[in-house]
C-alpha cells in the first residue's frame, strides 16, 4: 500500500485518538479484539504495516501495540499506544488482582496433577482393555484430554469408552421392567428414568457385540449400568496389581460407584472412572436446546456443537446418565470470541469457590456447577458490552450462583428439566449460600 500524499505531522496515536486507516496485520496469533478494535489506526495517509504486541499481562488494563511506519517523519520509525484490554482490571481493583495470581497458581498445579492423573489412567485401562474387550483405553494427550475432567482440585471424573455398541437409535417403544439386580422379580415395575436418566437397551445400537447381550451385564435386553460396574470394578483391581499399581493407587470400596485414590507428587486425588457409551452426531430427544429466540450461542455455534452429540454413563443401578461433556468443551473453548471476559469470570469464580465458598475433597458445588451457572448467565447476557468490565461481570456471576444455591435448584445447561442440586446435601448448600452472601455484601472479604 503507497501513500498517495504526505500528511502533516501529527501527534502519535492513543487509544482516545482515532483517525481510521486500515492495516495489515500478519500475527498469528492476533488476539480477537485486536481484530475489532485496531484494524484501523490513525494517520490516514501513512502506509502502516504490520504492528506487534510489546507487553500484555494478564489481566492488565492496557495492551501495548508497537506500530511501524515505514519511517515517516510524523512519527519515527515506529510508535507505541496503548489499547484498553476486555476485562482487565482497572485503578485499585484488589479483588482482580488478587484473584488473577491464585488462577494461575492453580493452573501450574492442576496441570501437573493431570499430567500424572493421566499416566496412571492411561496405563490402568490399557491393562483392562486387554482383560475385556468391551472396554477402551484412555489415551494420553498431551494436550486437552477430553476424557478427564476436574471437578475440584482433589477430584477428577474420567470417563472410560466402551467397545462394540455402533449405531444408537433412540428408543421408541415403552416397556415396563420387573426385574432386579438380584434376579427376583417385582410386583411394580421399575420407575421409569427422570431427568438425565434413561434406560438403554443393546437393540437399540444398528451393531452390538455379543458380548453385550451376556448376563454379566444384561437383563432381559437391557445394559444394565449396575452390572457393567460389577465387571468393570473388578477388572480394576486386577489391573492395578498388574500393573504393579499398588503402592500408588488404591480402591475406595466404600462406595457403589468405582472410586481410587491416586498418589501424586503434591497430594492425593480421587478418580472416579465411568464406563461410557460415546454416542457422536447424535443428539438426545431429552436436550430440547437451544429455546426459540436466543442470541446466546450463534445459530451456527449450535449447530456446531449438536454435531458432537452426547454420551451415556454407568454411575447408577438401573438408567444411564445423559453427559455433555464434549459439547460443553466446545462451548467454554470459544466463550470470548467477541473479546469479552466471561472466561476469566468463570476461572475467578471457580477460583474463589475452591479457597473460601466450598473448599474440600469432594465439595457439593464443583466446576461443572460453576460451569453451568456461567452458559445460563451467558443466555442472560448475550451482548459483548456486557462483558467488558470484569468487576461487574464477575459479580454478576456469583449473585446468580447465590441464588442458585439458595434455591437448591440448578437447571442442567441442555437438559432442563434436570436439577443439578436435586441430590446435593441441603445443609451443605446453605452453608456455601450464606459464604456467598457474606461475600455480596463486601466483595473484599475471604479473599486467597
């Protein structure tokens, strides 16, 4: 791009000054908002090229952008001007900036944690992969591992594929269910699955593997949650000796579902591992998402993540539990596309939930609540203006949680009928309810 005249000397340009000049930008990893916002820069003559980020820190309130120009005599080689950032903190904002050292303190220490959780899990289900070939492993990544989840910093949900169930159809036809898991028969049948819940039966795949159809884990044609933990249970106590696991991983049996604890170089987890029929590019009846009329996400983001389907998880007796996982991922990956700070609302929320509202082992409110809490405040407030201030945003954030927990009722984000709270302990929500309000009246209290 040539100049077609020179201009006259001008100051240098700010972030309250400008006069709009398209420029070339060829950073990769431009950040969005710079797409937006400093597209255009002043000096409508002077052929601009390429500018380059020299500062930005976490949650400061400006961007530093060097701008080369050619060596024009109104400016120099180059300038400098500064660029509010989204949701930075702003004047003597100690909430933020407290918060923003504990978010990444927390980041370093969850990631070496998963790196070790992942090890251990990786090399358990190859062994049981082995054992049953019903059964997948986990692959390490490393990168994103999609399999594992962390609930609390203590706390991991891993999700555990199963092999040879291709083709699922939703089922069509109601059947009662007398049977138990004893093998005795009921005078009532079985109540039917509510919420997230719902039976699954081996016809209902186009392919099964006949291993499914076997009494170990089926019921008069119904994969039996319960059943596939029995097997699953025991093919991961076998496995950790196998594995020679033991001084470093153990059984927690006091509970239904499959528990162990795993020993890591700062402190000791608890995994629970979940049998899981993946169940990609489908999308369950029960997840009547989104309702009509919302901006929040894009029509096309819907589509997007529709795509990714759902799963299904062994963690009760009878019904199957309807999990988003994966479509939940994608939507948090791309929160702050428009340049706002809903995902440093949520890593400050989680953030305070597990140092002063719920810390412990196995809180009652988790990541996944928190998570849930920010899509339906998202919903709400759909605009990127909305997202600009973090201060604002953030205690918009916890006065929804508040409410929830208050109310003990939180919708799950894809299935509404669901409550997420239904089976939490009431005593424990209304302790986290009265640490929230204490924190709305004075933001400043229990700060890490």
């Amino acid at each position: 791009m040539k100049p077609t005249g020179i201009p006259q000397p001008r100051e240098p340009p700010t972030a309250e000054s400008w006069d709009l000049l398209e420029i070339f930008t060829y950073m990769p990893e431009q950040p969005p908002f710079l797409r937006d916002v400093i597209s255009k820069v002043c000096h409508p003559e002077v052929p601009y090229v390429p500018f380059s980020i020299l500062q930005h820190i976490a949650l400061s309130p400006m961007l530093v952008v060097r701008v080369y120009s050619c060596g024009h005599p109104a400016l120099g080689p180059h300038c400098h001007f500064p660029v509010p950032v989204p949701g930075a903190c702003t004047g003597d904002d100690r909430l933020c900036r407290s918060l923003v050292t504990q978010v990444d303190l927390r980041r370093q220490q969850i990631s070496q944690i998963v790196e070790e959780v992942q090890r251990v899990v990786h090399h358990l289900t190859t062994e049981i992969s082995l054992q049953d070939l019903r059964f997948q492993a986990v692959p390490y990544s490393d990168t994103y591992n999609g399999n594992i989840k962390v609930l609390a910093p203590s706390q991991f949900l891993v999700t555990v594929p199963v092999k040879g169930l291709v083709g699922y159809r939703e089922a069509r036809e109601q059947r009662w269910r007398y049977y138990t898991l004893r093998g005795t028969r009921l005078p009532c049948p079985l109540q039917d699955p509510e919420g997230l819940r719902q039976w699954l039966e081996a016809e209902q795949f186009m392919k099964s593997q006949w291993q499914w159809h076997e009494a170990d884990v089926n019921i008069e044609g119904d994969i039996v949650p319960a059943k596939v933990l029995q097997v699953f249970r025991k093919l991961v106590e076998n496995a950790i000796g196998t594995c020679h696991l033991s001084g470093k991983v153990s059984m927690l049996t006091q509970l239904s579902a499959v528990w162990v604890a795993v020993e890591t170089s700062t402190c000791q987890v608890e995994l629970e591992l979940v049998p899981t029929v993946e169940i990609p590019t489908v999308w369950p009846e029960k997840a009547r998402w989104p309702p009509c009329l919302k901006r929040w996400p894009s029509r096309q983001r819907v589509e997007c993540i529709k795509s990714f389907g759902f799963a299904l998880l062994a963690c009760s007796n009878y019904h199957w539990q309807q999990s988003f996982l994966q479509a939940e991922q994608v939507l948090l990956d791309q929160l702050d596309e428009d340049g706002g700070c809903r995902r440093k609302c949520f890593q400050a929320l989680r953030q305070m939930k597990e140092d002063v509202w719920c810390p412990g082992r196995r809180p009652v409110v988790t990541s996944h609540h928190l998570q849930t809490v920010l899509f339906w405040t998202c919903e709400k407030y759909p605009h990127p203006k909305e997202w600009q201030v973090f201060s604002k945003a953030f205690l918009r954030l916890v006065r929804k949680l508040h409410k929830c927990v208050s109310q003990h009722f939180l919708k799950h984000y894809f299935v509404r009928k669901s409550n997420l709270l239904q089976h939490a302990s009431s005593g424990e929500l209304d302790t986290v309810a009265q640490k929230l309000a204490l924190f709305l009246k004075n933001p400043q209290i229990g700060l890490p």
